[in-house]
C-alpha cells in the first residue's frame, strides 16, 4: 500500500487531536475515494454527453469497436 503525506493546518491538527476514536488516516481515504468516485462519474458523463451530440450529428461507431472501448469482449463469449 502506498503511502501519501498530508498538511493540515495547527488548528484542523487541535480539532483532530481532541477526537482520537476517528481514525482519521480512513477518514481521509474514504473522502479521497468519494472525490475519485464522483470524478469519474463526471467523466463518464461527459463521455456521453460527448457520444450523444456526435451521434446527434450522424457520427456512428462500429459495434465492435465500442464493446473493446467498454471492456465487454467477454460478453460476447457467452
């Protein structure tokens, strides 16, 4: 596991100390994953955004292409 060093300021360090039951190394690792979690959805929909005005524009992709491009190539296989 990686490990990732963090600044905070005296005061937010006081405000931690004085709640020692958080573990607040798990704190900072699920706010870090709930901010991946949201950036990737916001990506995934610009995504579609983007697919839908290309397809709105009469731009298609080959069927094949976008089960590679979505990693469903073991779907096909059932």
């Amino acid at each position: 596991m990686a490990n990732l060093t963090l600044s905070i300021t005296d005061e937010l360090y006081r405000k931690m100390a004085k709640h020692p039951e958080y573990r607040w190394s798990e704190v900072a690792r699920q706010a870090i994953e709930a901010q991946l979690a949201d950036a990737e959805l916001l990506s995934d929909l610009k995504a579609i955004a983007k697919a839908q005005k290309e397809f709105k524009a009469g731009k298609t992709i080959p069927l094949e292409v976008v089960i590679k491009k979505l990693g469903l190539e073991h779907e096909l296989q059932r």
